[in-house]
C-alpha cells in the first residue's frame, strides 16, 4: 500500500511506556500513519473514548495498575458513547492461559505478544485494513467469531454481523458522515442482537429452574445461579431496548427481579406458585421483548423445540 493511504486513519495508542510508545508511532509514521491519539491512563482512555471516534484501537493489556479487558469489552457491547466496532489489537502483557482467555472475551480484533514487533504490528495492520472476521453476540460477548465446531443441541441459533471496518472505510476515502451512518447503523444491529440474546437466555434459565424443581434437585447453589444471571440479564436490558423502557416493562422487570430474590431467600424448598410467578413473567417480558426486534431476530429467541 502507498504510505499516503493511511494518513486520515484515526488511531488511539494506549500505551504507558514512552520508549515503546514512541518506537510504535515512529514505525506507523514512517509506513504512512499519521500521529497515533497517545494515552497514558485509564481515566484518559475512558475520556477519550467519550469525547473522539477511532478507527483502530491499539492497547497495550494493562496501564499502569489497571486491567482494560472490562474497559474494551464493555466498549464492544456499546456501553461507551463511541460506537463498538473500532479495529482492536490488544498487546498482551502476560502468555498466562487465563489472562489470554480474558483478552480473547474482550472482542478484539487480534492480539500480539509483548514486547511488540513493529514489523509485526504493522503486518497485522495491513490484513486489518482489507478485512476482518464477522461478529458474534452472546450475553457476555460481542467480537470476532472464533468459534469451532456446531452448535450444542438446543443452543440458541446465534447470527453472526459482517461487521463494517472503519478502518478501511477510513482509507477507502469515505466521507465522515458515511462512517457515522454505517458505523451507528451496526451499533443499532449488535444491541439488536443482544438483546435477542438475553431474550433467549431467560426463557432457557426459567427451564432450568422449573427442571431442579421437577427433579427435586438439591442443588441450591446452581438455584441460586440461575437467579442471580436473571437479575444481571434485567440489570442490563433497559440501554438494549432501542426507543427507551416501553410503558408497562418497568414493573414487570421489578416484580421479576422480586420474585427472583424470594426464590433465593426460598430457595429449593420455594412454593410452587413462586416458580409459577415467575414463569408467567418471564413469558409475559419475553413477549413484549420480542416485539422490540426486527423478525429475524425475534425468530433466534425461540426455544428450539418451539422453532421446529
């Protein structure tokens, strides 16, 4: 690629040390970037974030005494005001097996081992720039689909996004407002696919929860995991809901979330009436959240058995 092709790319640089961060934007320069958006601290980030839109995000895993996995990933399920699918390469600070996994669940687009090679950076950027993998939504992940294999039975079919890639939307010349109307129209596409997610996970929770009872299980622990991964499904619906909280969903979250804690208070020894409440608004708030989805995606949420 012709060095000019890169200069209007928009690039943050997350990395505290000055001596890799520097050799970093000097090997960018010279291969045709501009000067990389440099920050040095979370809070930074986090501003920064708010305040500009970036077409690559380059982050090193941690700066200073803070881990940014929660940060991108929370970045990728569009909880920040900049739109979740800026290009990610995260360098790793650490090949431990559970801090790899960690990076992976953020959702970047790639990853690169520490100390950075610029030469390899700058490859890995130049694949970046012609293409990237599709997304994948589940209730904890929005990124690049790396999964293997077919689904398990019963599994939600889950749709993948192609997803758009500013990046080379950025060196194709597109105008600003094309970029915004294309990257907030895959925003708008991902929360939609969210929260088809959660609508699916709570109809499979409530079966899960009815099956401890039918089988006179005493687990109580897996009871009570159930019921706090509704509350933490309820806690997250209301900025998935794309024109506000519809009148009347409001009380039935509440008296879902309520219903959840007297089960854990009941636990397995609960009143069958309480798995019958709970049953009743967990159809009724599946219902009404289906119809905020556009048809394909309410079609995802159904129970495999009911699909068929």
């Amino acid at each position: 690629m012709k060095k000019r092709e890169y200069g209007d790319v928009r690039v943050m640089l997350a990395m505290e040390n000055p001596i890799i961060r520097q050799g970093l934007q000097n090997a960018m320069q010279q291969h045709g970037f501009g000067r990389a958006f440099e920050v040095l601290a979370l809070d930074r980030m986090i501003s920064a974030l708010t305040e500009n839109q970036f077409d690559v995000i380059l982050a090193s895993s941690e700066l200073g005494n803070d881990t940014l996995f929660p940060y991108l990933a929370q970045l990728r399920k569009g909880s920040f005001s900049h739109h979740p699918i800026p290009v990610i390469l995260t360098f790793l600070t650490s090949v431990e097996s559970d801090y790899v996994r960690a990076a992976i669940d953020s959702g970047p687009d790639d990853l690169l081992q520490v100390p950075i090679v610029p030469s390899q950076l700058l490859e890995r950027l130049d694949l970046l720039a012609k293409s990237r993998k599709n997304f994948v939504v589940t209730s904890d992940y929005v990124g690049p689909d790396r999964r293997q294999g077919a689904p398990r039975p019963g599994a939600m079919v889950v749709p993948t996004l192609e997803v758009p890639n500013p990046f080379a939307l950025r060196v194709a010349k597109k105008s600003e407002d094309e970029i915004d109307a294309i990257t907030a129209k895959a925003g708008d596409r991902l929360r939609a696919m969210r929260l088809a997610r959660f609508t699916f996970e709570l109809q499979w929770l409530l079966a899960a929860i009815r099956s401890l009872f039918d089988q006179k299980s005493t687990d109580k622990e897996k009871l009570f995991s159930f019921c706090e991964r509704i509350k933490t499904l309820l806690i997250g619906l209301p900025r998935l809901l794309p024109n506000g909280m519809p009148e009347g969903l409001e009380p039935m979250i509440e008296r879902l979330n309520m219903g959840s804690n007297i089960l854990i208070k009941n636990g397995l020894s609960a009143d069958a009436t309480i798995i019958q409440g709970i049953g009743k608004l967990i159809t009724g708030l599946v219902t009404a959240l289906r119809g905020q989805l556009p048809p394909d995606l309410a079609e995802t949420t159904m129970p495999a058995r009911a699909a068929s």
